[in-house]
C-alpha cells in the first residue's frame, strides 16, 4: 500500500526531475507509481491525486491483472476495477494502465473515452496464470495498447515473439495477432507512450528525434521487404542478433561490449541488495 511517505517520495521525484537537477536529465521522466486498485484505498487515491494537482504527471498503475483485483473492488466499491479508476480521475491520456486482463466492455470504454494508454504484458500475464487481456479488442476501439515486460527480461524480442504466439493459443486461431500487429504495439504504440514523457519524437529515424537506434546483425535467408518486415522480425530476430545501441545520438554499446557500465560491478552490487530485500519480503 502506498503509504505518506510514499506519496511524498513520488511528489520529491517528480519535482526533481521537472526542475532538471538530475544528471542527463533529457533521459530521465517520471509518473505518479500506485501498485493497484486492490492495495489502494479510496483516501489513498485522493491523496494521490491532491498530491499530483499541478505537477502535470500521470500515473502508472497495475489495473485488473488478475480476477482477484476485480473481486475486491466490486466487494469493497460496488465498481468495477476500471470504472472506479476512470470515476476517480487516475485514468488519463498521462496514465499507463498495466497487464488490463480481465476488465470487461465497459471498462475498455472508460479506457477508451479518457485516452489513457495500455501496456500489454505477454509473458507475466503467463507466469501468473492470470489470463490472457483482450488486446486485439483495445486495439479495435482505438486504445493504444503498448508492449512492456512487467519483471521479465528486457528483451522485447523476446516478449514479442510471446505475444505474437499468446493470442492465437488462446484464440485457437492463427489469423489473429499478425506480426504487423505486434510491431505496431512495441514500436509506434510504445513511442507514443514514450512521447508523454519526452518531447523530441522516438520510435522514429527524422531530423529533430531522439537517435534511438539499435543494430542487428541479421543475414536472412529470404528477401527482406518493408512488407514482410515484420514476420522476418518475429521469425528471425533476437537480442542476441543485437550489436550496437544508440540513446539519443550517445553510443552506449558496441560490438556487443558496454562503454558506460560496469556489468559485473552492477551485478555483484544487485546481488547484494538482493539479499537485503529478500530478507525484508520474508519478515513480512
């Protein structure tokens, strides 16, 4: 449950970042974080929400992942998940509203009318057996429904690769889910998402956007076109076909080696603070 000092914590950062005294701070943005509808209360997110008047953030929150969060807000609220975050004022064209498994056609509306933005979890939704949301249906009215990892790897080949497999399964039918589909969520979905927090346009090679680039080195064994692109993208590629990347024209890897981080020091330190947290989760 996000607590006052929570709250406080949220505000101080997004300050911070807004008065630019962070380090590189054109890479740096931030939103309001609340866990769910199920770990906050109705005064939680009031205060929230008096807390972010003024700060022009939005927020960031896990929304119906499973049915369980639906459960509790019918009990507790006599709403839905989704009605009760729209009623509120959480959902917005600045919010991202995670996983979105199980929320029915009134809620994908509420998502809908308020414009608020979707990140689709292929693989956590798998690993919590919590069902499979209903993307193909948020993408049809409109919604933009981008593609994340909720925990997983950041290899979003990797996930998706998953979300072009998912549906179908689910669907029993190979027609749904195009590859198309799926590279409209990760790459203009997301850079749409990622143009509320940063102004220079991403997901995008032109004059005046971030130099956001990453090189593969891929050799296909059938011609590559602008139209099949996206089937060699889900067939054929994968991270370890990755050997440069580029953040806003800075290099920061190349031929597969880190020129700005220390891997193995960063993993020894994770690995240590690691045990930290894990004691905390136990006490609890």
């Amino acid at each position: 449950m996000l607590d006052k000092a929570g709250i406080r914590e949220n505000v101080r950062f997004i300050k911070q970042v807004k008065s630019q005294k962070l380090k590189d701070k054109s890479n740096i943005a931030a939103s309001f974080g609340v866990h769910a509808s199920f770990t906050a209360s109705d005064k939680t997110l009031e205060q929230c929400l008096d807390a972010m008047d003024g700060l022009g953030a939005g927020f960031h929150i896990h929304v119906a992942e499973d049915i369980a969060d639906e459960d509790d807000a019918l009990q507790k609220y006599r709403m839905r998940v989704g009605d009760r975050l729209a009623e509120c004022g959480v959902f917005g064209p600045k919010t991202i509203a995670a996983h979105c498994v199980h929320v029915d056609a009134t809620e994908i509306e509420g998502l809908r009318r308020t414009k608020t933005n979707v990140a689709h979890n292929a693989r956590s939704n798998m690993n919590n057996a919590v069902g499979v949301a209903d993307v193909l249906g948020m993408l049809r009215r409109g919604i933009n429904v981008g593609l994340g990892n909720d925990g997983f790897t950041n290899n979003q080949f990797a996930e998706m690769k998953t979300a072009y497999l998912l549906h179908k399964s689910a669907r029993r039918d190979p027609r749904v889910m195009g590859a198309d589909q799926v590279v409209q969520m990760a790459y203009s979905n997301n850079a749409k998402i990622a143009q509320v927090f940063w102004k220079p346009r991403v997901g995008e090679l032109s004059v005046g956007a971030f130099a956001d680039i990453v090189l593969l080195d891929y050799v296909p064994f059938t011609p590559l076109t602008a139209g099949n692109f996206p089937w060699h993208l889900i067939f054929g590629m994968d991270g370890t076909h990755v050997t440069h990347t580029m953040c806003a024209g800075k290099l920061l890897m190349k031929d597969r080696a880190l020129l700005t981080l220390d891997e193995e020091a960063i993993a020894a330190k994770a690995r240590e603070a690691s045990k930290k947290v894990w004691k905390r989760v136990q006490v609890m």
